[in-house]
C-alpha cells in the first residue's frame, strides 16, 4: 500500500501551508495537463457541438432521464413566485438549522423567495 508522501508528497495530510502553497497559476485555461502516473487531460471546454463524443454522451444519458425539452408542457403558465411561496411553507424553510451569525439571518421574505424561484430555475 502507498504512503502518503509516495501519493501526495508529504507524510501530514492536514499541512495547510503546503496545501496552501499548491495553485493554479492559469484559473483561465479551459486544457490543464496533470502530471501523475500517466498523463492526463483535462479540460473545462463544453461548448455545445465542439465534442461530438461529449454531446453523444449526453444524448444518450437524457434518454435514460426526463428530457425538459421534451416531458415539460411549456405552454402551461405557472406563478413562479408562487410556487415558491408554497414550497417555502411547506418546507417550513431550514427548520432547526441555526442561520445566527450568517447572512441568511437577515434576509427578508422577498429574498428567499427570490433564491426559491432560483432553485427552481437551477432544477429545470
């Protein structure tokens, strides 16, 4: 079994100076090449129809699941911001989680319904 300095270079897992001291010197770059065992690319480009492999993938994986485009009747009007409002009540918001000294804690009605209608937004 490897060590943790054969994986990770160093014995302490937890050495937040040297996990601090790793970067990414490039946050822009859509390729990064990481070096381990053997090379690895990686890259952060998912433009529609740039990889032919990548779209057919996701063809295949919405067939397998609700397709939005296709399942939802879009024609049906729906009060957004009053489906949030219902769904705020019923989940009776965080319940017992303590949102003190967060900035949750002051947020006004309004804004929860905002982020409701973004979670919304986010799920479809």
């Amino acid at each position: 079994m490897s060590t943790n300095e054969e994986i990770i270079g160093r014995t302490d897992i937890n050495d937040l100076e040297a996990i601090l001291a790793v970067s990414n010197t490039d946050v822009d770059a859509a390729i990064r090449t990481v070096k381990d065992n053997a090379d690895a690319i990686f890259t952060w480009d998912y433009e529609k129809g740039r990889r032919p492999a990548l779209n057919k993938l996701y063809e295949k994986a919405k067939v397998s699941m609700w397709n939005g485009e296709t399942d939802l009747d879009w024609s049906i009007e729906v009060d957004q911001e009053q489906v949030a409002r219902d769904n705020q009540a019923l989940n009776a918001g965080f319940g017992d989680v303590d949102l003190s000294h967060t900035p949750f804690a002051s947020w006004s009605e309004d804004q929860w319904v905002r982020l409701g209608m973004e979670f919304q937004n986010w799920s479809l």
